[in-house]
C-alpha cells in the first residue's frame, strides 16, 4: 500500500477530474476487453495530447489489471504502490504524479480516494474486485467508441492529404517540364514571370504535417498556374511569340499565392531529415519491385506508382534503399510519438536514441533490444523496432518483443528484407 497523490478532499478539483469521473461511471457499465482498449487509445494518443511517459504509465497501469477487471459492472482499478510504479517505469516520484495528473485530465483514468488517502484493494476467491482505491481504468472502456472513430477520422485525414501531395507533384513536375522545355527551345513568353510564380509556390510547400485544407488551397494553385504555363508553352510552340493576355492571369496567380500565410503551413514541430549518415541497404532492384517502381519508366507513368514523391526526392544516394524519411513516412503512429518526444530529430542517431526511450512503453525488454542491436547493428535494429512499433500501435502485431525477435532470427538466416516492409506499408498508404 502506498500513500496516494492526495485525497478526493485534497486534490484540487478541475474539470478535467470531473469529466474523468463521468467516463468512469459510463465504463462500469460496458464490457470491453482491454487488449481493444489500450490498442484505441494508443492509436489517438499522440493527437489528444498524451506523452510518451503518459502511455509508459498507462501501460503499467494496465498490466496491473486482470481479465476479469473489464466485464460489465466492473472497474479495472489498479492499487500497485508508489514504489512498483516507480521501479516499472523508471520515474521519479514528482514525474510519476505529473503523468498520473495529466492521464486524468484527458480523461483515460480517474482517481478513487479511499477515506485515508492510501490505495489499496481485495479480491474475492475468483480474482474479481470487491473493494479497490487507486487509479481507476474504467474511463478507457467508455471512449472506446470515441477513440476508435477519431482513429479512423485521422486515417483518412491522411489518405487525402497523400492524394492530394500526389496530384501537387504531377502539377509541379508538368510546370518544370514545360519552363525547362521553353527555355531549351528558347520560347518567347513571359517566362520569367512564371518562373518566379512556380518558385513561389515550391517556396509555400510544407516540410512537415500539414492539414488538407491547406494542400487543397496548394493544390488549386499549381493546377491554374499549370494551365497558365501549358497555355503560354503551347501558343509558343505555335507562334514563338508573346502571349499578350497572359499578364492578367499571372497577376491572379501571385495574388493568391500570397494569401497563404507560411506560419500556417509550417506550424507545427517538424523533424529535419537527412541522408548524410549510412542508410540500411539492400539490393536495388529488389527494392524497386517491391515499391511498384518500373525501371527507366517516364515520370508521367511513373509517378501514380511512386510511394511517396516528398519523401523520395530527399534520397541523394541510389544505393540508398531504405533511409530516414522513409522510415518516418512508412510509420505515422511511432513518427507522432517520436516528435512529441524527440521534437527535432536529425539523423539516425536522434532516432535511434528516441526508438530506446520509446521502446519500454510496447513493452520490449532492454535485453530484446541490447540483442537486436548487436545482431543487426544500431541502424538496422533501429528501423526494426520502429516498424514493431508502429504495428503494434496498429493492431497488427500482439508480441512486439517476440516480433523483434523474429526479425532478430531472419537477419541471422539471411532472409530478412526490412525494407520490403517499409515500401509495403507506403504502399498501403498510397492505395
């Protein structure tokens, strides 16, 4: 038994607390196997403003309860000391409280304060919960529901905004075709306007997340300067003179382009990425064909092929088949959680320090991880286990430590393509 934060009459009473409250009563009612809780509640995580240290918590929380603890007319509360949660998690007692506060305040647990501020709880011959004080679960079973439709609000929220950066690089790839093909031929036109107003745009490009509105308002920008340029390219070609009306619509074009404020579009924490550091490579062609990639294919037919062309023109390296920026694309839930802990990651390094920190919170032993960077080295055993990750989050992988593991074992049986699993994922994600 271990003294709790405060009691009911000492804690300072917020809203927060109360509408965690109302989530537990509502769960007590429902029955919902905890293994489709915490994959709910996992997947949303990073965007309703729960920290890695949060889930770390939560999940030790979790393997406190039993199966029972989630039936109907139960609550799953969890009375493990001050002293186990710390020596699990690796807290100090003023971080433990901080993220037991502020898994309250958004609403996936609620405080139960017995009369003397201490938790503790009995269970009865059956294992089921009879009296319990402490950290109440309960909330979870209640937003399953919620949690799951936001999950598959934000999966589509990102499928637009990949269609969309899509049909940007088809506009954006025809408009550098035609500049370049004027130039060569030494078109006469107002070029060097258009030039300007093409690199303006590039210019309003996000490097990071970004919502679909705004690639909407990107898109319809480098689609009617592309019917401008194709305009002007194709009376050129026609009559190697000045297209006199075009001035009006360039005009039209860059007015718009300045709406679109540049804080808006790079609002958010990004990570920078670079490829100076050895990527994890394998076979070219291999990697190719399993991306969908024709050889030698024109990039009009190609690009509906590509697995994600922002990502792919950071690739300064052909032998480079799997590097950072794909290994952040290919892996949207672990790349949310990694910059709301690492925030600005640079290179492999940063990943790899973030993917350990990470790694307790999915529930990967230290001794899976020692022997995964051992066998495969750092940088591969990094991509391992981001990928282990991001399945989990998924629901895609139930044993993360035992899924490194067999990773662990393919590489030493010399079958093992990691990258393949990359490129399948981005494929997914571009279907």
């Amino acid at each position: 038994m271990s003294n709790i934060n405060q009691t009911s009459g000492w804690r300072k009473a917020t809203v927060g607390l109360a509408v965690a409250e109302q989530h537990a009563q509502v769960g007590e009612k429902a029955a919902v196997p905890k293994s489709q809780a915490f994959v709910a509640v996992k997947r949303v995580g990073a965007h309703i403003g729960l920290k890695a240290g949060d889930m770390l918590l939560l999940d030790t929380l979790g393997a406190f309860t039993q199966a029972q603890d989630w039936g109907e007319g139960q609550r799953p509360i969890v009375w493990a000391s001050n002293a186990y949660l710390m020596e699990q998690t690796g807290f100090s007692l003023s971080a433990l409280k901080r993220h037991a506060r502020r898994l309250a305040e958004i609403g996936v647990i609620s405080f139960k304060d017995s009369p003397n501020g201490k938790r503790w709880g009995h269970r009865d011959p059956d294992g089921r919960i009879i009296e319990a004080y402490g950290f109440d679960l309960s909330p979870l079973s209640a937003r399953v529901e919620e949690f799951e439709h936001l999950q598959a609000e934000l999966q589509a929220e990102r499928e637009l905004c990949q269609r969309l950066k899509r049909q940007i690089t088809v506009a954006r790839r025809m408009i550098r075709a035609r500049i370049e093909a004027a130039s060569h031929a030494a078109l006469r036109g107002p070029w060097k306007h258009l030039s300007g107003l093409f690199e303006d745009l590039l210019s309003r490009l996000p490097r990071r997340k970004t919502a679909s509105e705004t690639l909407e308002r990107l898109l319809a920008w480098f689609k009617e300067l592309q019917e401008r340029v194709e305009a002007v390219y194709l009376k050129g070609t026609r009559t190697n003179e000045v297209v006199d009306n075009s001035a009006e619509s360039i005009e039209q074009v860059s007015e718009k382009t300045q709406e679109l404020n540049p804080r808006e579009v790079n609002s958010e924490p990004h990570i920078l990425i670079t490829t100076q550091l050895n990527p994890v490579t394998c076979n070219r062609s291999e990697t190719e064909q399993a991306a969908g990639v024709v050889p030698n294919a024109p990039p009009e037919e190609q690009v509906d092929r590509e697995l994600e062309d922002w990502v792919a023109e950071t690739r300064k390296t052909r032998g480079a088949a799997l590097d950072l920026p794909t290994v952040m694309q290919a892996c949207p839930e672990f790349a949310s959680w990694a910059r709301n802990m690492g925030g600005y990651l640079k290179d492999w390094g940063d990943l790899h320090r973030v993917a350990g920190q990470l790694r307790p919170m999915i529930g990967v032993s230290e001794h899976a991880w020692n022997l995964a960077q051992a066998r495969l080295g750092p940088q591969v055993a990094t991509a391992a286990l981001v990928l282990t990750f991001d399945k989990h989050c998924a629901g895609e992988v139930a044993s993360p430590g035992g899924y490194l593991r067999g990773i662990v074992q393919k590489a030493g049986a010399g079958e093992l393509y990691l990258e393949r699993s990359f490129y399948g994922r981005l494929s997914g994600q571009a279907a």
